[in-house]
C-alpha cells in the first residue's frame, strides 16, 4: 500500500466533498470507513489499523480545521455505533454508552478516531448533514432526510468503492409552493 498516495486521495476527496455538500462549521460529518475494502478484501476480513490511521488522520484534520464535527461509523459488530467528541455528547445531549472500539469490533476508523479525538465517547444515533462512505459501509442511517448522492471527484481509495450524501431541507407545499435555490 503506497500511504503517500492514500493520504494525497483522500485528501483530494475530503476537499471535493466538503465543497459539494455546504457542511458548514458547527455541523456534523458521518464516515464510514471498511480499511479492508480499501486493502483491496471484503468488508470486515482484512482490517488495517495503519489505513484507518491514514484515512482518519486527513479527514479529522481537515474536518478540525473547519470546525466541522466528526462521527465515525462503526461496524456491524457495534451496531454501527459513532465516535464523537464529549463536547459534541454535551452540546446535543446524546445519549454516550459504554464500548472502546477494536480493530474487529468497531473497525479501523474508529480505532484511528479513539486515538485522534480528545475526549472520543460513543453514541448509537446521530443525524448528520453530509457524510463520506469508503468501502460501501451504509451510512444513510446517519444523514438526515433528504439525502442527495454525491460524486466524489476519486470513485475508489484504494481498493474501496467511495460514495458521498448530502442532506436538504424537505421540499413541501405541492404545486403552489416556491423553494429557494
């Protein structure tokens, strides 16, 4: 696996997708992360912590510095539970339980995420504005209706299928309404 590489893609599809959705700071931000997909296996059967260190380490940064918040999908194994900052919990008062990610339950991204974040807790629901899925992990659950596909500038990282949401306010009204752009 070429990691220079890696960080400079997944930079470049962090940018794309920050611009093409409209997140906003203060908002959140969903990834889905499968580092076996990225590894070129099946989702679940080839974990690499370094490739989540990778992926994690650009998209939190970038996320950081733009004052986004970030939540981290987890696998199946958690019921596909997010990592967020406490700060974060507190301000939305989200429900925290109890669970330290591991590289097979939890996956690679939060396990990068846990190390990363300052003060990293656990939630089981949360409703982001846009999101970014690397290795066809369903993030949908977490964005909030309704949702609008995007298309990253890069289709794959690695080995992985990469797909985006965006979110926008429900259209109601019927034929009388007028929307704004």
């Amino acid at each position: 696996m070429d990691f220079k590489k890696l960080e400079a893609d997944t930079q470049m599809i962090i940018d794309d997708v920050i611009e093409k959705s409209g997140i906003k700071a203060g908002q959140i931000f969903v990834l889905g992360l499968s580092s076996s997909e990225v590894n070129g296996g099946l989702i679940g059967h080839a974990s690499s912590a370094e490739i989540g260190e990778v992926i994690v380490g650009v998209i939190y940064k970038t996320l950081k510095a733009k004052g986004i918040y970030l939540a981290v999908q987890g696998c199946e194994h958690l019921n596909r539970a997010l990592l967020i900052e406490q700060e974060l919990a507190d301000k939305k008062e989200f429900d925290i339980v109890s669970v330290i990610p591991q590289l097979n339950a939890g996956g690679s991204g939060q396990v990068a995420a846990y190390k990363l974040m300052e003060n990293p807790v656990e939630i089981e629901h949360i409703t982001a504005v846009a999101g970014l899925d690397i290795g066809d992990t369903s993030i949908g659950m977490h964005v909030k209706h309704v949702q609008i596909p995007l298309r990253p500038v890069l289709k794959e990282l690695g080995g992985a299928h990469v797909t985006a949401l965006k979110s926008r306010p429900k259209l109601i009204g019927g034929v009388r309404a007028k929307y704004a752009n």
